[in-house]
C-alpha cells in the first residue's frame, strides 16, 4: 500500500536519527582510548561512559555474554560496564546495518561490528567480528537503544600478523 510523502520522510528520518544513534555510540565507545593506544584518564573515561550509557532508554536491556558484560538491565548497570572495558584500545565500526521501522515509536536492527582492539592484559591487537540485535524505542522524540544483543562474536589474535598497529594520523578533534 503506497505510503503519503509525509509518512516516507518520517520513516527516512527515523531510519537516519537511529544510524546517527550508533554512529554517536561508537564514536564514545572509541573516544575513551587516545592515538598512542591508551585509556583516557580516570575523570575522562567516567564522563564518556556515562554519555555512552545515554544512549540507552534507561530500562534498557544488554545482552553481551559471558565475555561482554554478560546481561545488564539499566543505564546505571550500563554505565557501570562501560567504565570496565576489558581493553586499552578499540576502535569500533558498524557496518551493514538492516534496521526496520516496527512502528513510528520502535524499531529494530542488526549491524555487523568489526572491531580492532588491543586487551589490558596484552600488547597485541585482536580483531573482534561480530553482529549485534538491537531493539529501539523513540522516548520524548529521540531515538535510544531499548535492547542489545550480540550474536556470533569471533575473535582473531593479529599478534602474528607481519605489521604492528600504529598510529599515523593526529586524531581529529572530539
């Protein structure tokens, strides 16, 4: 059934407001780390895990398993996770997002996650690969994740890899 104009840009905008959504998260999730692959300082990282925590309604569901988090319910639970990062670094990319509009209040969505890391207990980089179910609800006109699963986390260790990762641009400003 044809849809009016009005209701196919709401959907756009609704579909776009969600990618800015995992966009802004990934972009907290990474900002904790600096370019010479280190944490944040202490103050720093609480403030980032906080924001990053924001980007969940706040009875929000994470489903991360025995390795991420395991299951949390609330942003307090979640900010308090995202203050225990299991690495020094990361770098976060979602990509091939298949996110459907359910209603103009909730959507849902899966991503595929490549993330460069580097654990607190190693030197050398891993490359997690994974996919990510998420739920999201609009709540007072902006768009938050109601619930995150991940789903097929593979890790490689890259410590055999023939380059080392470093770092060769000046990161942008945050």
């Amino acid at each position: 059934m044809p849809q009016s104009l009005e209701e196919r840009v709401a959907r756009l905008e609704a579909l776009h407001d969600i990618a800015e959504l995992k966009a802004w998260y990934a972009r907290l999730a990474d900002a904790k780390y600096t370019a010479a692959h280190q944490r944040v300082g202490p103050e720093e990282w609480e403030r980032i895990a906080r924001r990053q925590a924001e980007c969940f309604a706040e009875d929000a569901r994470w489903f991360g398993g025995s390795e991420f988090g395991g299951t949390l319910t609330g942003r307090d639970a979640l900010t308090e996770w995202f203050k225990k990062s299991p690495w020094r670094f990361a770098l976060h990319y979602y990509v091939g997002s298949d996110v459907t509009l359910l209603a103009p209040e909730k959507a849902e969505g899966h991503w595929r996650l490549w993330q460069l890391a580097i654990p607190l207990d190693a030197k050398h980089p891993i490359l997690l690969a994974g996919v990510t179910r998420e739920a999201y609800r609009r709540i007072g006109g902006e768009w938050l994740v109601e619930s995150m699963r991940f789903e097929q986390v593979h890790t490689v260790d890259l410590s055999k890899a023939p380059a080392e990762l470093r770092c060769v641009l000046a990161p942008a400003d945050k």
